[in-house]
C-alpha cells in the first residue's frame, strides 16, 4: 500500500486548522474556569473553617480520584439524566461539558498548587503586613497571593499544554476535536497512518513552542528571585 502524505495534507489538514479553533476554544475558558476555582478552593482549604475544608478536601480527593474521561461523561450524559428523574430538563451541549470537566478537573489539582505555594511564601511578609496596619485579608492580596501565583506560571504553563493534549479524549463524547476529526477522515479514506501522524505532528508543532515559553518565563523568574 503506497502512502501519500500530500493527499492527506491536503484534505486533512484544513479539518484539523479548523477543529483547533475548538480545542483552543475549549482550553482558553476551561484554564480560566480552572483558575478561578483552583484560586478559591486553595483560600478554602486554608481558611480555619473546619467544614468547609473538609467538604472541600473531599471534593478534590474525589476529583483527582476519578478519571477525567469519567467526570466528562458524567457530565453529559448522567447530569441530564438525574434531572430527568426529579422532573427537570437540563441540555448541555458536549463542548460545554468539555469545558466544565476540564474546569473542575484541573482546578483541583491547581488549587493544590496555589495553596503550596502560598503556604511557601515567607511567613515574615504576613506579619511584616500586620505589623504596618494592614488587615489580614489585605496582607493576603498585596503581599502573600501575588508572589505564590508568580511562582506558580511555570506549573500553570505545563498544565497548559497538558490540557491543549488532554482536549483529544472529547471526541468520545462527540466534540469536534482534532481526534474526531482525524478518525473520521481516516475511516472515510483508510489513510489511517497518514491522518494520525499529521495529527501527532500538529501536537508537537503546538506543545513544543509553549514548552519552550514556559522554560523561558521559570529561567525568568528564578532569576527575578536572585
């Protein structure tokens, strides 16, 4: 069996150019979405509320605990059913799971992150803020959380590039993604190792390139620390 790559180039790739529209789509509001939460479950987990740091140490062991590919489906295909049986209509589009799995997914393991590193900044800067008159909560957003999530980019940036990855195992759940769409062509032309190993490449062109920014911004910010 001859191969033929530009064929395949050809009529691939400008299916895959627009399926990674979606899966920047889906990355961009589900890194923000995993953000946001991670930042507030990593406060929860260190404020002295006993209740809510337990609820929320049970929610993140579950989350971490569960494969994503699992909380993914749940999401689409459980959440609407389980409002069926009370009643209730609930539609949620596959992206729009995509971007809630991922969201609640890495926010787990990013507030595990910022809370880490909160924990690591020096504790003279909280009693150095408390001592000039400042609150508590003041000393917290001036001095404490803007250098704990400075030390945290380069992490930020790996999980990044892990969700940019990550995004290809939406196609079971029917999104529109890059591996959707590879599969789909390769079983309508059988050009199985063509498509998929233009797909790897298009991987690589992305991930390489970030990686290299992330390694750029940690020497960056090892030497800002000197």
């Amino acid at each position: 069996m001859a191969l033929n790559f530009g064929d395949a180039f050809m009529n691939l790739m400008p299916r895959l150019m627009s399926s990674l529209l979606v899966v920047l789509q889906i990355t961009a509001l589900a890194f923000f979405l995993a953000f946001f939460l991670g930042f507030l479950i990593a406060l929860g987990r260190l404020s002295s509320h006993k209740l809510l740091n337990g609820i929320l140490l049970v929610f993140v062991e579950f989350i971490r605990g569960t494969p994503l590919l699992v909380q993914c489906f749940y999401i689409y295909f459980v959440f609407p059913a389980l409002f069926k049986l009370i009643g209730l209509s609930l539609s949620i589009s596959a992206v729009t799971a995509g971007i809630i799995g991922f969201g609640l997914n890495y926010a787990c393991y990013m507030s595990e992150v910022i809370r880490s590193a909160i924990l690591a900044v020096d504790h003279g800067q909280m009693e150095a803020g408390l001592a000039l008159g400042f609150k508590k909560s003041q000393v917290m957003l001036r001095f404490v959380i803007p250098p704990a999530v400075r030390n945290s980019i380069p992490v930020f940036g790996n999980y990044l590039i892990t969700m940019i990855k990550d995004t290809s195992i939406l196609a079971s759940i029917s999104v529109a993604e890059m591996l959707l769409v590879t599969k789909n062509y390769a079983a309508r032309t059988f050009q199985t190792i063509e498509s998929y190993t233009l797909l790897a490449l298009l991987y690589l062109v992305i991930s390489l390139p970030l990686s290299q920014i992330v390694r750029l911004l940690e020497k960056k910010l090892n030497r800002t620390k000197r």
